[in-house]
C-alpha cells in the first residue's frame, strides 16, 4: 500500500510541478495555448495565474517530503505530506467550481482531488 501511496504522490507532484512552472515562467504562452484549444476567452489575470503557480509548485515540493527531512519530535508524521496534498484538493476543487461556472467539465479536476484525498488517507496514522 506504501508504495502505491508513493506512486500517487509523485503524480501529483509531476502534474502540478508541470502546470505551476508553465503559469510562473510561461504565462502568456500557457494562455494563448488554452485559448485556441477551447475556443473561448480566460478570464485570470497575469498575477493571478503566478500566484497559483507558485502554490502549485510549492506544494508539489511539500508533497514529496520524506518523513526524514522533519526533525524528530517537531511534527507529527507525514504532517507536511498531508496539508500539502490537502491544499492541492483544495486547489481543485476551487478549480473545478471555476470550470463549472464556465460550463466546461470538470472531470479532471475532481480525479486529481480525489487522488490527493486518498493520499490524505493513506498517510493518516494508525493508532
């Protein structure tokens, strides 16, 4: 079970490492390549789209933690793991209420916070 958590940890992370560095470092791009394949206008600004690329990115790198790198005794187990995969549901879940309002389908925005719930999960402790 461990190393299927793992597996859906480094997909997250690979998916929004990706996205967060293309609204950080290629926004105008990014836009542009999104406008012409569905046809319609995005309504996010610049700084918008950088902010939540810049919290995509960190909180791909939260989600690939190790319980080594937190010193023993200052945080619970998997604790960084956990909220990082929380804020990227959170993510989601705001995003796929955005894709709705714009009558798009948000399928793949409710997969990836159903992934990063079940990584929540699987990193609960056992009492």
């Amino acid at each position: 079970m461990n190393s299927l958590i793992w597996i859906a940890q480094l997909a997250l992370a690979v998916i929004f490492l990706v996205s967060g560095t293309m609204k950080l470092f290629a926004f105008a791009t990014f836009v542009h390549e999104l406008q012409h394949r569905a046809h319609t206008s995005i309504t996010m600004s610049a700084v918008q789209g950088k902010l939540i690329g810049f919290f995509e990115v960190i909180l791909a790198f939260g989600i690939l933690m190790p319980d080594s790198f937190t010193p023993y005794g200052t945080v619970p187990e998997y604790l960084i793991v956990r909220f990082s995969a929380a804020g990227l549901a959170l993510l989601m879940i705001a995003a796929g209420i955005f894709q709705t309002r714009r009558h798009e389908s948000a399928a793949l925005a409710i997969s990836i916070c159903l992934v990063a719930l079940f990584v929540i999960v699987g990193r609960w402790p056992v009492i």
